[in-house]
C-alpha cells in the first residue's frame, strides 16, 4: 500500500493481538515489544520457512543452538570488549550514531591521530572545525559518550564474587566456537555451513521505529565455512538465496534492492545488504558478509585450540574463510506486516483491511465458523479435526460479514463455515481471503484442499 505508515501497523498489532508494547501494564519498557497470540505464530511462521529452506533443504548445512551466556573470552576474540571503549555521538537533528575520532580522522584526511585525544580534545577539535553530521549535515552534537554495546550481567550467588557476562549481541559466535564440534560429529566436509535461530541483545543508542530496531530481537543466520578459492563465488550464491527467501515469502521485488558495502572492515571482503522499503524508508533488512578468516582465527588465537581445517583428500591444513548470512527475524516480520497490509475498497462501498500473507506464514490457516450458534457442535467436530493438522481459530461471536473481516485482518487465509445444509450432506463453504470466493467442500476433502495451499516450497 503506497501512503502506509508505521502507526497503521502499530495500531493493527496492537488491536489484532499481533504485537503488544512490553511491560505495558507498567507504563511499558522502552523498544521492548511482547508478540501476542497472532504475532508468535506469524514469527513462528517465519522462522520454520527460514530454517527449512536454508537448514533442512540444504545438506551442507548443520544446525545449533547455542547458550545465549557464553565465556567472556568469547567477546574479547570478537572485538565487542574492546569496542566498549569507542568514543560516541549522536547527531540530535537525525539520531544516529557515530564514533568522534572517526569523524575527527575523516575530516583530516588522517592528518590528524585522533586515537591518542581525550573526549575534550575530540569535542573541541569537532566544534572549532565545525565537524557536521555525515549522515544529515546537520551540526548539534550530544557530548561523548563511552557507549556499551553489550548488556551485562553477573553471575555468582554473592553479589561480591559476582563475574561480568554479557548477553550476546550476535548470534554467530555460537557457530564458531562449535566449529571444531559439528564438524567432528557430522563429518562434514568444507564447504559446510552452521546455522542458527536465536535472540541477541543489544545496548542500541538509538532504538525505535516498532520492531525495526529494538534491544532485544531474534537473529536467524548462519556461517558459511569455506576455502579461499570458491568463497567469493559463495558470497554471491548466498546474495541471490537470501533474496530469493524474501521474495518467496511474499516482498515485492520493487521494494527490495542490494546495497554493496564501500567502506568494509579491516578483515572483511565483500558486504552487502539486502534493503527493504519500509515505511521509513529504504532500511537494511539482511546481512550478507565475506569475513575472511578473521573469526576463526581470532578464536584460534584467543582459545589456543587449532581450529584449522584438515582436508580429507589432500591433507592440506587451513582456517576457512567464513561467508555470513544473517537476518533478524523480528525486522523480517515487521517488513511482511507492511508487505502483506492492505486497505481495500468493496464494491458495497466499505472498505477492508486485509493482510494478503503468503499462507505458509499466515498465523492461522483456517477460522471455522458456524453460521448460527446452533449449528456449535458440529462446527467444534470441524476444529477438532482441523486442528489437529494445522493451526485454526474458532468464531461463533457477531455476524458472519464481521466475523470474515476480523480473519481478514489477521491475514487468516480460509474461513470455513458450517450451516444447516452441513447436518444434511456434511459440506461447508470455504472461503478465499483474498479473491473472496467462496466453494462448498465435503468435510472430509478439507485436509487435503488446505495442505496443499498453503506449502511453502
Ligand atoms: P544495523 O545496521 O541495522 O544496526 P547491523 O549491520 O548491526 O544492523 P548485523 O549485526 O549484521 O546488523 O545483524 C544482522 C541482522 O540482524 C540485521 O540485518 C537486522 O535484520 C537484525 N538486527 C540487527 N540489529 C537489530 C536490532 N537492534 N533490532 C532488530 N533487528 C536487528
């Protein structure tokens, strides 16, 4: 829908018990967000489409689920301990972020170390050069902040023996250090991915934008182990599958484009996003990485454990090189909510809101309704077989034009209604959510009729 607003999809969440603010009977918790009945099933959804087609589809790839509390270490080989350090700033006028010696060093063209400054040199060498924003032009400064990316936490029973953990901000570092594990357990042989579904956690300066950017979201990635000579090559196959999953599950090509990375980190080769073009505007939807050999390598070094490679063929020895494909699954479903809503006009002149969902990721798959609360007992028998192979709602309350309007805004994709002739011949009407066709079925044939709709292939 072309003038869709992030407040549309807010308020539709919250009303059709798709999404609800956290802790909302508390006032709420800043960009925390609780999926309701509706919103886990879509996500839910989406995530099983996910792992179908990149783990149970593809024999090269191997799934974990690793713990969210992890050694410490782990977070020193990854660079976030470091980073905790970083000097940053956000521009008031757009709210983004940004490192003051980056900026101080851009703007020299490197004449200048900013490395060795202290925040008041930095600010001061900002203000006097009149350092504006690279993102908006604008020149309104927060003061320097050190800004922690990770949540910590403690463990130890005595608040005094207590050790810093951190929540992971990324989920990939449960692949790597299982690296030496699923490669042993399963024989695989490079090239071989590790995937994985799971929640991250972030210290973000500038959360918002509903489930765009929150400090708690679900990632669903995996790490492509591979050698040098075939990684580009993979790099790119991974570029069009994680397009290709996108468009699958129902975004438009029109509102998704590849952004290649110019600036790249020290280590990394290649990167690209996939962008998605959200109510706010053209935003990173996925991550598409060629990171060389630098985790594996930072592991080896930080562990002392040989995390090489041994090629069964050629005995040859080496850290792979390490394709990442990364997608949040939250940011994912925000986009098929903006994707799927739509406010359509009848030809008795209302007007529906409807949310055409791809059925496979659909929260329900189908609604029985009996069409007078007489008919209910047959219509539970109905339920009750359905339910037992797919996910189904049950609504006997108001009339039956309501009744169909509500499943349209949940995106539901069959509505089943069970009427007087049903005792008779034991037929129901079937209704299409989106052409609002409406058949009549045996019940016995419903099964097979609504299976075969809603695979995702
Ligand atoms: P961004 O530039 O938007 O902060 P990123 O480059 O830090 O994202 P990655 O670390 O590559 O993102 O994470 C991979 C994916 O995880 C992103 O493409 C996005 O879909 C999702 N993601 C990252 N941060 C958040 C967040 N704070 N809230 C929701 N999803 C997120």
């Amino acid at each position: 829908m072309n003038n869709l607003t992030m407040d549309k999809i807010v308020n539709l969440c919250k009303n059709r018990g798709f999404v609800f603010p956290g802790s909302e009977i508390y006032g709420g918790f800043a960009n925390t967000w609780d999926f309701g009945p509706v919103g886990v099933e879509l996500k839910n959804n989406i995530k099983r489409a996910w792992w179908k087609r990149f783990v149970q589809e593809d024999p090269n790839t191997y799934g974990v689920d690793a713990a969210i509390l992890m050694n410490p270490k782990v977070w020193e080989a990854s660079g976030h301990v470091a980073s905790f350090g970083d000097p940053k700033m956000d521009c008031k006028k757009c709210k983004q972020r940004f490192r003051a010696d980056t900026l101080v060093e851009n703007h020299s063209k490197g004449s200048v170390s900013a490395e060795a400054m202290s925040n008041e040199e930095l600010e001061s060498y900002i203000q006097t050069h009149h350092i504006c924003c690279p993102h908006c032009g604008g020149f309104d400064w927060t003061a320097i902040r050190k800004f922690n990316p990770m949540f910590i936490t403690s463990r130890g029973t005595l608040e005094a023996d207590a050790d810093k953990v951190y929540l992971r901000p990324e989920t990939c570092q449960g692949e790597y250090v299982n690296f030496l594990n699923v490669q042993r357990t399963t024989r695989a042989k490079v090239p071989f991915a590790i995937a994985q579904i799971g929640k991250s956690f972030r210290n973000e300066i500038t959360p918002g934008n509903f489930l765009f950017r929150t400090i708690e979201f679900e990632q669903m990635e995996l790490q492509m182990f591979c050698k040098e000579d075939s990684s580009m090559n993979i790099y790119n196959q991974y570029k069009e599958r994680a397009l290709q999953f996108v468009k699958d599950l129902g975004l438009k090509e029109e509102n998704l484009r590849f952004h290649d990375h110019d600036k790249l980190a020290h280590y990394a080769k290649a990167a690209c996003d996939i962008q998605y073009n959200f109510p706010i505007g053209w935003q990173e939807l996925n991550g598409i990485h060629h990171r060389s050999t630098w985790d594996l390598s930072r592991h080896q070094e930080f562990s002392g454990k040989n995390m090489q490679y041994v090629d069964p063929f050629t005995n040859e020895k080496y850290i792979p090189n390490v394709i990442e494909y990364s997608i949040g699954a939250d940011r994912l479903t925000l986009a098929l909510l903006c994707q799927a809503y739509d406010e359509e006009s009848l030809e008795n002149g209302e007007t529906r809101v409807v949310m055409h969902f791809h059925p496979a990721i659909a929260p329900y798959k189908v609604c029985v309704l009996p069409l007078q609360k007489n008919l209910s007992e047959k219509a539970k028998e109905v339920y009750s077989l359905l339910s037992k192979e797919f996910m189904c709602d049950y609504d006997e309350a108001g009339s039956i034009g309501k009744r169909y309007r509500r499943q349209d805004e949940i995106g539901t994709p069959f509505c089943v209604t069970i009427d007087f002739d049903t005792l008779e011949n034991n037929t129901v009407t079937i209704r299409e959510r989106d052409s609002m066709e409406q058949i009549r079925l045996n019940i016995n044939d419903l099964i097979d009729f609504i299976s075969k709709k809603i695979k995702f292939n």
